[in-house]
C-alpha cells in the first residue's frame, strides 16, 4: 500500500517540509497499522521543526504529534483490534495518511467520536487538566490568569476552570480574539498592551490572582507575577518564539509564590498506572459533559498543511486546526 507523508529534513522553516509518497512496511511484533482520518496541529509541531522544542527528534522525521485513525492491520494476535478507532499520541509520526505504532501506545475511543474533535481535543485537555488539577489544585472562587488564552490549550483551560466555579480572566492580543473569548464566556479580559496589573486588581479588588497559567511565555514581555496574590501559583505550560525569561529569587520569597514547570505528557509518564488511568478517564468524562468539546478552529484538507501551519506561526488561528485525509471520507464513521 502507498502513502502520503510531510517530511522535515532541516531543522528550521515550516516551509522545507516536503511531501513524500511512501510503501507501507511490514509490522514487528505487538505493532498496528492505522489509517490516518485526522490530524490535529499544534504549535508544538512548529516548535520541533524549528529545532527549539525540548524534545528534539533526529533527522530526517515525520513531524505531527496527535492524529486519529483505524486500525486496519495488526501484528498482535488479536484481530478484535481491526476497524477500531484510535488517538495516537507521539512524539512524532502524525502528519501522514498511515501511522504504525507499538499498540501500548495508542488510546482506543469509541467508533462514534467524530474524528475532527477526536485528533485535537486530547493533548490540550491533558495539559489544561494537568496544569489546573493535578498541579495547581484549582477550586471554587480562585482567579485564574490565562495568558495566550484564544489558542487551543487556552481555551481547554478556561473551560476547565468554568466547570471548576474559578474566576477567569483571560489575556488576548486583539479584538478578533477577545470577541472568541467572550463568545466562550469569559467576562474578564485584558489586552496585551493594556497596563496589565492594573487591570487585574480592578478585576480582583486589589487582591490579585491565585493562578497564572502561563501559555505563551508572556513574563518575557510583562512582568506577570506581580499581579499574584500572597503564596500565588505561577504555572509555566509554555513559550512562542523561545521566549524564555528568568525569574528573581527575592522576589519569589517576598510573596511566597509558588512556581510549576507544566510538562503534561511527562507527567503521566510519571505516574503511577492506576493514577494514570484516573486522569485519562476524566479528560474523556470531561469531554462527554461538553467540558473539553471545542469546535475546531479549521478543518482543511491534507495538502493544505503546511498552509495551516504557517497560520499558527503567524498567531492566525484561534483553537485548534484540524488536517483531515482522504481516508476520512471513506470511514463510516466520520
Ligand atoms: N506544558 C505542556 O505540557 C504543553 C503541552 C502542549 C503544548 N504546550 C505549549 O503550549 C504553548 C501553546 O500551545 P497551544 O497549542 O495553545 O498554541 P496556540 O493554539 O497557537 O495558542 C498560543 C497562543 O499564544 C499566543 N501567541 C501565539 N504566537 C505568539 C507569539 N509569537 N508571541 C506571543 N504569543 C503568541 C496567541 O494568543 P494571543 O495572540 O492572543 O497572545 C495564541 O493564541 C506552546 O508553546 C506549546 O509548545 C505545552
């Protein structure tokens, strides 16, 4: 069987992806086969083709971190696993009509999730979950700071903390931006270039947040930790266009603050199975009451990648954007 994939040859420009034609290979031992439906895109992908991601993979690699697909062959001696649908979530791998991956490694949905939601929903999810829950142990009446909060982890977490009773006030660079937010129920928003903290003690009254969860690295640009409250939580889930900053140690003891390094797939890499099974079951619970259901942004066609990329890179999007393939029209189940 032939297969389309994008290949990243040279670390850098999204554009040096090229797209390949490939034969399938033979599976090993415990290995399946899946035809690839979806593909959600992430800044992450943009990251680890530039080469600035904390992973770095070895060259040449298949980009994509998060697709959906069918299993259509499988090396496991069980061939109850054909024609079930599954979320691959990997390292690399996804942007390409075929993945073949180790069976422990894929998450089995139900055959009726639609594929679009079921490539892009999990990861945001997770890290929402990981960072608002498991991390900073959000509860009722806290006032959470999101920053970068229109993009796809953004909108997971402010849902999240909705279904948690939490205050959110969100930051957004644009009008186009804060009209998504509203449109999902946040009251309280400030604009990049407002005086940040002023903003957040008028929306406070004078107390301060509890929370940062810090999506794009925005204390490079505004100094974010003086809008916390005493013993306030600073979670860092992640930065765009390596903004990375330092913090100054007496100013962390001043306010007792608490910081968090967020690495949400790491994190369940590190917990213990029973635990790891809870936090999965949860995110799909929290999909079923609508918490984690997020429309798309974007569906497009799978020639339109690189496309849909770039309109990542240049802050375009708001959400996630979904690739779909030319399998997708032939699944029954959509
Ligand atoms: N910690 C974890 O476990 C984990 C897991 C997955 C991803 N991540 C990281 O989380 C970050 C966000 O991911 P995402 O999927 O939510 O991305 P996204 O959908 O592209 O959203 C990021 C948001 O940040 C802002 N932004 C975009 N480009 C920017 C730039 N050049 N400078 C400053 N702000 C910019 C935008 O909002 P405004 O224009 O309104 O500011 C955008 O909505 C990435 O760095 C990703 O690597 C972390």
């Amino acid at each position: 069987m032939y297969y389309k994939n994008y290949i990243c040859k040279k670390l850098g420009k999204i554009e040096n992806l090229e797209s390949n034609t490939n034969r399938s290979n033979y599976l090993k031992q415990n290995q399946v086969r899946l035809k690839i439906l979806a593909i959600g895109l992430s800044y992450v992908d943009i990251l680890m083709i530039k080469g600035t991601y904390q992973h770095k993979n070895e060259l040449p690699f298949v980009p994509g971190t998060e697709a959906c697909g069918v299993i259509v062959e499988e090396n496991c001696n069980n061939k109850k696993l054909l024609n079930k649908k599954a979320i691959v979530l990997t390292k690399k791998g996804c942007f390409s009509e075929e993945v073949v991956t180790d069976l422990s490694k894929i998450i089995f949905i139900n055959n009726q999730m639609p594929s679009a939601q079921a490539a892009s929903f999990f990861t945001s999810s997770l890290t929402s979950y990981i960072a608002l829950k498991e991390i900073a142990k959000t509860s009722k009446d806290n006032f959470v700071l999101i920053t970068g909060a229109s993009g796809a982890i953004g909108q997971t977490s402010i849902k999240l903390a909705n279904h948690y009773k939490a205050n959110v006030i969100c930051v957004a660079s644009n009008k186009r931006k804060a009209t998504l937010l509203r449109k999902i129920g946040v009251k309280k928003i400030i604009f990049v270039k407002d005086n940040i903290k002023k903003k957040v003690m008028e929306y406070t009254e004078n107390k301060g947040v509890d929370i940062i969860l810090d999506i794009n690295g925005f204390l490079k640009e505004k100094n974010i930790l003086s809008c916390l409250t005493w013993n306030g939580k600073y979670l860092i889930a992640g930065f765009t266009d390596n903004n990375i900053t330092s913090i100054k140690t007496n100013y962390i003891l001043i306010k007792s603050i608490q910081i968090f390094g967020i690495r949400a797939g790491e994190y369940l890499r590190n917990t213990k199975i029973l635990h790891k099974k809870k936090i999965i079951d949860d995110i799909f619970k929290l999909y079923k009451k609508n918490v984690f259901k997020i429309k798309p942004y974007k569906i497009r066609p799978f020639n339109k990648l690189i496309e849909e990329l770039i309109n990542i890179r240049e802050r375009k999007s708001m959400g996630k954007i979904v690739i779909t393939t030319k399998h997708l029209n032939e699944n029954k189940h959509g």
